[in-house]
C-alpha cells in the first residue's frame, strides 16, 4: 500500500466555549439565569451588577445598551379565519426599557399593586392545625396526643396508622378518644379521617343547617352504607335501597360531590409559584408594541477599576488571571447580548403573526410552527426552540409561554388552515354552552365545528376533550 500526502479544503463549525455558553444561556429562563449569573459574579471579579441609574445611563460593556434593529410598521397578513387588522407591530427602540413608559402608564400601576397586594405566604397544614390545637381546651394527657396526632396528619388531611399511633402513645383511651374528637373539630372540615367515607361525614356534620334535614340524614347513609354504588352512579338502586325518593336522592348527592375528599390538600399545595414574564406585549397609539421586561433582564457589566489593571505587556501570573478573568467576563457580557437580542426577535415576530390573538382571544389564533419564525429571522429553529423554552410573555388577556402561541394547523372548509389551539377553545366553547341535560356527543361536536369552517374527525374531538380534562357526553350528563 502507497502512502501519500495531501491537502483537502472543508468547513465546519466549530463549538467555541463562547458559543457554548450562548446557546446554554439562550435556553434558561429568567430563575435559571439569575441564579446563574450569581455563581458568575461569585467567580469573577471582573463582574458587577449595574442597580444605580447612573450606572445604566452610559457604559458600553452594558448589557442593555444594544438597540434592537427590527422595522417598526410590519403589519399583520390577513387570513381567512381572521378579521382585517390594521394593528402594527414594533418593538422598544432601546432594550432600556426603563425609557419606554411602560410603568407610567395608571393601568399597569394599578396591575403592580395588585399583584404585590396579593402576594401572600400560604401555611402549611400542620402549621394550621398547631395552631388551633394550642387555643383548645384540654387537659395535659390529651393535649400530648393531640400534638401527636397533628404531626400524623397527612398532606391530603388523613391520619395514617392509627393502630399503630394507637400502640406507640401508650395513652389512656379517653384521652386518646378526645384528642381524636377535637383534631376532627379543627379546620378544614373532614381533616382527621382515617378513611375517605369518615372524612366526609364529618363534612356533613358540620354542613349548612340551611339543607333539609332528609337531604342531609340520605347523604349520610349513602356515605355510611352505599358509597360504592354511588361510585357506579346505580343512582336508581340507591333510592331502591333508601326508600326515598329520586328528588331527594339527587339533592343528597349533590351535597356529597360538593364535599372534598381531600380537605388538606388546599394547605399542602402550598404558595402558589409567580411567573415573572420575558417580554411585555401592549398596544399604544393603535401599534403593539414589543419590550423585555426590565425585572426579568439582568444587568451585568464589567467592572472598569479592575479592567484598568489589566496590562498587555505585562506577563506575570497575576496579569494572566486578569486577563482570564477580563475575557470570560466580555463572552458573558456578549452571550447576554445575544440571548436578550435572540428573545426580543422571535417574541417580535411571534406577536407579528398572532395579532389576532391579541385582538380577539384564543379563538383568534393562528396556526405557528418553529419553521416560520427560523426563516422570517434567518435563524436555525433549535434556536426557536432554547428560546422560547421557559420563557413567558404578558399581554392583555394574561401571562402565556412563548410555546403557547405555536400550534399545528387544520384544514378549514373554506381551503385555508386553522389552529389546533383555536379550535380547542371553539370546543371548549360549544361544551360549555350545551343544555345541561343534553350534552353533544363528539361527532355533534365535530358537525358543529364543521358548520363553523373547521375540518375536524370525531377523533380528533374527542382526543382534544380529554385533552382538556372534559368528560365524555354521558358522564357530563350524570353531572349535570
């Protein structure tokens, strides 16, 4: 075998750790960044953060100075399932938001303080039922118990293992028995149980006095001695059994569906998570406009006391771990650029094709996927996707993910194409609107769609109902 030397030309691309860290920061949400910048600033003492308005009104290493270069006037194409829209779309001529009125305004004032009006901290269960514990009247023995009992109190509101709570305290049995009859008298209702047909009549003890003394006494002995065929919905059987009638029956089980069988669950869900949301969408002077939200965009910058240490000449070991430390801070700087620039781009062009969306609700919404908005930018859809991934927009009808506004399309009657998000809202729609006695099965559903432009099986309907969480027509009829 003859052995030879030659030349060949190629071109690839290279993963630099500059552009590693770019597309690792494009695709972290707000959280995530945050709490990755403050290992960064923990790690780099080249690195600052930037609160005073003197330090965001003029230095070149900062974050927020890059201005955004789209057109202002794109107008939105119409469609045949959408109304004419004449609603432009532009984006903040700076990303320093802070220039763009968007806190002046009265109404999202007025929006700020009734968030942080009703920013609470929910308490935990057992927090609660300590607390009630500590104001009941109770001897010594018993109040020991109790305290025990309270700890054995599950995130649903059960007790697990009684017997062998039983065996572990040692106590006498009526002290027991008190503090059991005193947890069962603690908010909420039915907290305490040991089984589910226990939590519930002690639910309907303590049920408004306003219901019929037969409703309540038949719902207790559906609960007491029948919840399995209430369970089977033998509705007819039950009032066989009872010797009532079928107006009180229905009365009695409609007091029990009103009851929780998990009555702890509303304490141990705990506080509710608050989305800080990317971009802020709202329409002024008959132009939405586009602009990253300022609580969500952090600001770093390079500190300029210890660049100016920084000597080119110089080859000692600390000029070196200068140096290391002044780069590594400018590709952080550039690859936030980048990301807040990527973002402000595919939210843009996302609220460009979803204008009527925004004018109308989600009945409105234009069908989407990553490709159209990778060419319109002249980017590569992965791009798209870290994007919008964990990322969330305000706008006038609430706080969305930037996935929310991409859907597959369906064909419409009329030979153009549909959201899959739109037509679920028309489902959802027409379910809420049927007669209470007479739910639509799904090929009624699907007929009914059909009539409103939409080419939709009755598998489809049916897939996008449980999708939703929507019962079947004969189940939505036992609870009507």
């Amino acid at each position: 075998m003859k052995q030879s030397l030659s030349l060949r030309l190629g071109q690839s691309l290279a993963m630099t750790p500059a552009l590693q860290q770019a597309i690792r920061l494009l695709q972290l949400s707000s959280l995530e960044l945050q709490t990755e910048l403050s290992e960064m600033l923990d790690q780099n003492f080249m690195l600052e953060t930037s609160e005073t308005e003197e330090d965001r009104a003029g230095s070149d290493s900062e974050v927020l100075l890059t201005p955004a270069e789209r057109g202002p006037d794109a107008e939105q194409p119409a469609s045949a399932e959408a109304p004419e829209l004449d609603a432009p779309v532009s984006t903040a001529d700076d990303w320093n938001v802070e220039d763009s009125g968007w806190r002046d305004s009265s109404g999202d004032t007025e929006r700020y303080e009734y968030q942080q009006a009703n920013l609470h901290e929910a308490g935990d269960l057992h927090e609660h039922l300590a607390w009630q514990a500590n104001l009941c009247a109770l001897d010594e023995p018993a109040r020991e118990c109790l305290a025990h009992l309270v700890d054995a109190v599950n995130d649903d509101g059960y007790l697990e293992d009684w017997e062998g709570i039983s065996d572990r305290l040692r106590a006498s049995g009526d002290a027991l028995e008190r503090a059991l009859t005193t947890l069962q008298s603690l908010d909420p209702a039915g907290v305490g149980a040991r089984d589910v047909a226990e939590c519930l009549l002690l639910q309907l003890r303590s049920a408004d006095n306003a219901a019929e003394d037969a409703v309540l006494a038949s719902a207790r002995s559906i609960v007491s001695e029948h919840l399995d065929l209430l369970a089977r919905h033998e509705h007819a059987r039950i009032a066989k059994l009872l010797g009532s009638d079928e107006e009180t029956i229905a009365a009695a089980i409609a007091c029990i569906r009103s009851l929780s069988p998990h009555p702890g669950r509303a304490y141990s869900e705990g506080a509710p998570d608050y989305v800080v949301p990317d971009v802020l969408v709202a329409k002024r002077n008959g132009i939405w406009q586009v602009h990253l939200n300022p609580e969500a965009v952090p600001r770093v910058r390079i500190n300029r006391q210890y660049a100016s240490l920084v000597r080119r000449a110089e080859r000692s070991d600390e000029q070196q771990t200068l140096r290391r430390h002044l780069q590594e801070a400018k590709q952080l700087v550039s690859a936030l650029r980048a990301r807040h620039d990527t973002l402000l781009r595919v939210a843009h062009a996302i609220v460009e094709q979803q204008t009527a969306f925004m004018e109308h609700g989600v009945e409105y919404m234009q069908p989407l996927v990553l490709r159209e908005i990778a060419d319109k930018l002249g980017i590569h859809e992965s791009t798209v996707s870290r994007a919008t991934a964990n990322k969330y927009m305000l706008t006038p009808l609430g706080v969305f993910e930037l996935k929310y506004f991409f859907s597959s399309s369906i064909r419409t009657t009329k030979g153009g194409s549909a959201s899959a998000t739109a037509i679920q809202a028309k489902l959802k729609r027409l379910i809420q609107a049927e007669p209470a006695g007479k739910p639509l099965s799904d090929a009624r559903l699907a007929a009914l769609l059909h009539d409103e432009g939409m080419e939709v099986a009755r598998r489809t309907v049916a897939k996008y109902r449980e999708g939703m969480g929507i019962p079947a027509a004969h189940e939505r009829r036992r609870s009507a």
